[in-house]
C-alpha cells in the first residue's frame, strides 16, 4: 500500500476567511464543494489544508485524510485488526472512494483513493 498525501481537516464556520487567510500564506484553492474547500501549495500541489463546515456523507468530520493507492485493500486490513469503523467503506459522487476509521487516541481518519 502507497501513501499518496496526508491532508489536515479543520472544521470551520468560516471557511471563506480561512481560505483567504491561508492565501496570504501562499496557498490556492483548488477545491470547493460549498462544505468542503481544499487549499494547495502551488510548488507543491500535494502541500494541502481541507476546511470543513460539515461531512456531507459521514456522521462526523474527519480530522485528517489519507489518500493510498488501493483503499480497499487498506480497508481489508484495518477491518482484519479489529479497528473501529466510523464510516462505510462506499463510493462518493464527488470522485473519491472512502471510509472512516478512528485511531487508537480517538482520532477520525478518512481514508480515500480517487477513482
């Protein structure tokens, strides 16, 4: 299994001024679903910051994301070792496959692929 990126997710009320905010630092939105609104660097695209107002599909907003090679395969293990799933393993209309998993200290991880 491959790590592609680790992005952190802070939730917010305020996503527009945090998006400003992390502009003045260099960063560049390079996606916005309206809940959702993604910032990069642009020297270093994979250099990333989600905001988040809500899940649209979860029950809870992840603390950071997970991008692997293979999701189903990273889903097949974390299930084999007993860890806690907080959100199925399904497919998104926005182009990711994913699932939430919670870490040993409580942590929401969403693990995804783009499919």
């Amino acid at each position: 299994m491959t790590v592609r990126r680790v992005v952190p997710n802070l939730r917010t009320k305020a996503v527009d001024e945090n998006r400003d905010f992390y502009g003045l630092l260099g960063f560049e939105e390079v996606m916005n679903l309206g809940w959702i609104t993604t910032v990069a660097s642009p020297s270093g695209p994979q250099e990333q910051i989600s905001f988040m107002t809500h899940d649209l599909t979860a029950p809870v907003v992840p603390d950071l994301s997970v991008e692997v090679d293979d999701v189903d395969a990273v889903y097949a293990v974390v299930r084999a070792r007993g860890a806690e799933i907080v959100h199925p393993l399904q497919d998104e209309e926005w182009g990711v496959r994913r699932f939430f998993v919670r870490d040993p200290d409580g942590r929401v991880v969403n693990v995804l692929s783009h499919r």
